[in-house]
C-alpha cells in the first residue's frame, strides 16, 4: 500500500469542512512525529461530538425511524474517514448496514470488528445537559450513545483510520461491520451475515459490545476486572392477555376485574422465579478466574459444579446482575386495560421481557408462564424471540489476542469469560463462526453502567482517548 499523505513530513495537516448542518468539523485528528501517529485530543472530543448529536434513534414503530439522521451520520463517516473509504471495499447493507473491508497480506483468518449506529430514545426530563447536544463538562462527553455505543463505532473509525495513515497493512482482512437496529433486534445484522456468508467469509474472531473493565472487581475476586462474554441468554418477548364477555360500568364491580386478574398472575410470575443453574459459560468464569480467586475459596471455583447450590443460594440472595447470570429471568414491562376511571374493561394486557439462560427455550418460558398465570382466560403469545447463543471457543489466537491488548491497555486487569445477560448484534454471527467475544474497552463503573439506557448517560475523555489507543493495538495483532 501506498504511504498515505507522504508531503506531510514531520507535522499533520488539520483540515476542516462542512456538513449538511453547517457544522464544522475536523477531517484528519493525527499529526506525524517521528514516524509515528499521535492523536489530536481536541480534534477527538469535537468529531466525537458530532456522532452523538445526529439523533439516530431506532424504533420499533418504524415510521417513527429518522432515516435522514442516519444518512447523515454515513455522510458524515465517509468524508471524516476518508482514507479508511479509500483504501478499504465499503458496502451498504440493508437500510442502515454500513460494511468495510480493510484487505489483508495473506488469504483467511479475518477479524471482524463491530459497533451500531443506532441509539434508543431520551427525553431531556431529567437530564443534566441535553442528551443531543454532547456538552463537555467535567472532563465527560454527555449524551446518549457516549456509552452505548457510539464510543465503539468512533474509536474502531478512528484507530483504523490512524493505522492506515501510519502505512499499516494488516496481515489478514478486518471488516468493520456497523449496523443500525441493534436497539430494535432489526435485521440489520443479520442481513450484514449473510452477505458475508455468501462471499465464504468464515471469521476467526469476531469483537462486538459487552463487558467492560470493572473497577470494583467481582465477588470473592477483589480486583480490577475485564470482562469479555462469551455467550449471550436468549431474548424474547411476550404479550400475556385476558379477554371477558362483557365490561360494564364501575359502579357495580364484578369480584375480580380482568386486570386483577391479570394482576394476580404477574405477582404469582414475579414470586415463582426461574430456578437458579450453572450454565456452561459461567462454570468457564469460574474455572478462569480460579487462579485469582482467596485459597480457601480456589476449590469451589475450580470445580462450580461441585459447589453449583452454594452458588445458587448466594445468588438468589445477591440479587442483581449475578443472580440474572445464573437463570432465566423475567420482567414484567408493559400493563394496558381501560383509559377511563368509570369504565370496567372487557380486556388487558401485559408485556413481558424474558432473558432466556442456556438450556431452556422461547417456546418453554412461554408455556412456564402459561402454567404460572393458572387462568384459563389468559392467554400467552410470543410477540418475538431469539434462543440462547452457544459458547465462544476461548482456546483460539483471537481470545489470546484480546486478552493480550486488555493487559497492555490496562496494567494489573484480570480477564475472565461470562455471560451476558444482555444482547448484541453479534449473535447473528453464530452461524458462521465460534469465536466471537464481546467486550467494551473501557472502564465503567456502576453508576456508568447504570446510566446505559437511562438518564445523564456520559462517557470520561480519558476513556475515549484509551479506547482509541486499545484499537489501534488489537488492530496490529490481527
């Protein structure tokens, strides 16, 4: 390949253009010292900026979709990484599919780097700063997306970009696969698979959203942690309704209205939880994390088998993210019946969110819930539904790899395996490969975690910065 820009010399040339909007923005973020890329952190913050504030809000209401917002933000991509545009294949997929293939020196064994585009909605009630506007403050960029994910999909840009600048040929192809309804499940993803599958790409490592760098450490493991999921639970969603003959008026009530009745069975399904079990994916944590784990407590990591009802009684009465780890969970999300106060309704409704653990399935759960609501009125639909993911292979280079470019971003970090709870565009590529692993280079600590999909979500400079930097790093290895 070509050296990229080679009238630059020693210093960068900082250019500037406009987008549709009249907005400003930097197009090339790197000067050259000593042979070398540096990044221009100002350059960083603004063009960052700009990602956040194109409102590419996904919607399940499809008409609802700002595509023009979407479009924009490709547009933007294109011109602002320009040299990854022309050194690299790019395809549309779909509506809102974006693919990029970056050529290898040798045949096989491909990377596949992903991230979305798409966002979920925010209301400004309750934030501190607009969730679309990116205001700096406090050495944090505010918004929604600064976390989930549009970190992701600007710092793989932006270290690729950089590499290729650099004169970097990788040894094997990466594609950067973004697409843009993951906040939907959209097909958006799985539509970028098949296209790959139709040109036999078989990837040997796959890298999406997931875990993260976790400050507090985790139980019974008192240090930093970086986790990687290797599978994913299953998700579904189910509409639980209940018809009568007839309402009424209110002012003579039966014994049990139809939203009692409904309401009876989401406490009987809140109270009778899925029973708690060892999937393999957590048994391959514990094992991995054995080595870190107190003395006295090695053993039970070692063999979790041996100590799976411990564990289970533990969970149960933790709570949390650890006791959804270790069974299939459900939430009751959505209750409808009647809008009048004086009405009696003849029907109601209610929605429920499964996230289905290894071993059990959509069609199951749906009968569990049927038999728990005990009222043969009620009747339960799935609405839509993915089965459990399987295990990533963790005894492969691209694990190693990872583990590898985790250490050197983040000195005396642990690496462990798990599951995750949540899902990702990534497991639509269980079908043409078992290497996939999701991970978010970053630290994040509770309360970041919890701002994911919620209020006054942001994301520290400096974790931008390190993200770019860990890129760039995995992206030499690949």
């Amino acid at each position: 390949m070509k050296q990229a820009f080679p009238a630059f010399g020693k210093s960068g040339k900082h250019l500037t253009s406009k987008d549709n909007l009249g907005r400003v923005y930097s197009v090339y973020i790197f000067v050259r010292i000593g042979g070398s890329m540096k990044l221009n952190k100002d350059s960083i913050i603004r063009d960052f900026r700009h990602f956040i504030r194109f409102r590419t809000v996904s919607s399940y209401d499809g008409g609802k979709t700002d595509k023009e917002e979407f479009r924009k933000l490709r547009e933007f991509i294109r011109q602002r990484f320009d040299v990854l545009f022309k050194e690299g294949e790019n395809f549309r997929i779909g509506e809102y599919g974006l693919l990029i293939r970056i050529p290898g020196e040798h045949a096989g064994s491909p990377s596949v780097l992903m991230a979305h585009m798409d966002v979920v909605d925010a209301d400004a009630d309750g934030w501190k700063y607009d969730p679309f506007s990116a205001e700096v403050h406090d050495g944090r960029i505010w918004g929604r997306g600064t976390l989930d994910t549009k970190c992701t999909l600007f710092s793989v840009l932006t270290a690729m970009e950089n590499r290729l600048l650099s004169g970097f040929k990788p040894q094997h192809d990466i594609w950067l696969a973004f697409g843009g309804e993951e906040e939907i499940s959209g097909t958006c993803a799985s539509e970028i698979v098949s296209f790959l599958k139709d040109r036999g790409v078989a990837p040997a490592f796959v890298l999406d959203e997931g875990g993260s760098v976790i400050p507090e450490g985790l139980p019974g493991v008192h240090r930093q942690a970086a986790m990687i999921g290797i599978a994913e639970k299953g998700t579904a969603n189910y509409r639980i309704s209940i018809r009568s003959g007839s309402g009424g008026h209110a002012s003579v009530p039966p014994k049990s209205t139809v939203i009692g009745r409904l309401a009876k069975a989401a406490v009987t399904i809140e109270k009778n939880p899925f029973p708690a079990r060892l999937s393999e994916a957590v048994k391959i944590m514990f094992r991995e994390l054995a080595p870190e784990a107190p003395v006295y407590a090695r053993p039970a990591f070692m063999f979790p088998e041996a100590s799976a009802p411990f564990v289970a009684a533990a969970a149960s009465f933790l709570g949390g993210t650890f006791n959804a780890m270790v069974r299939t969970t459900t939430a009751v999300t959505v209750m409808e019946g009647n809008s009048s106060f004086n009405v009696l309704p003849d029907r109601a409704e209610m929605g429920i969110n499964a996230r289905i653990l290894e071993g059990d399935t959509v069609e199951g759960v749906a009968k569990r819930l049927e038999k728990l609501a005990g009222d043969p009125d009620i009747r339960v639909e799935v609405i839509s539904g993915s089965e459990p993911t399987p295990v990533s292979d963790i005894r492969c280079y691209g694990y190693e790899v990872l583990k590898k470019t985790i250490g050197e971003v983040w000195k005396d970090t642990i690496t462990a395996p798990y599951q995750m709870n949540g899902g990702t565009d990534s497991r639509f590529f269980s079908g043409i490969t078992n290497h996939i692993f999701r991970f978010s280079p970053m630290v994040m600590t509770k309360e970041e975690r919890a701002s994911v999909h919620g209020k006054n979500e942001s994301i520290a400079v400096e974790n931008l910065y390190r993200m770019i930097i860990f890129y760039e790093k995995l992206i030499d290895k690949l």
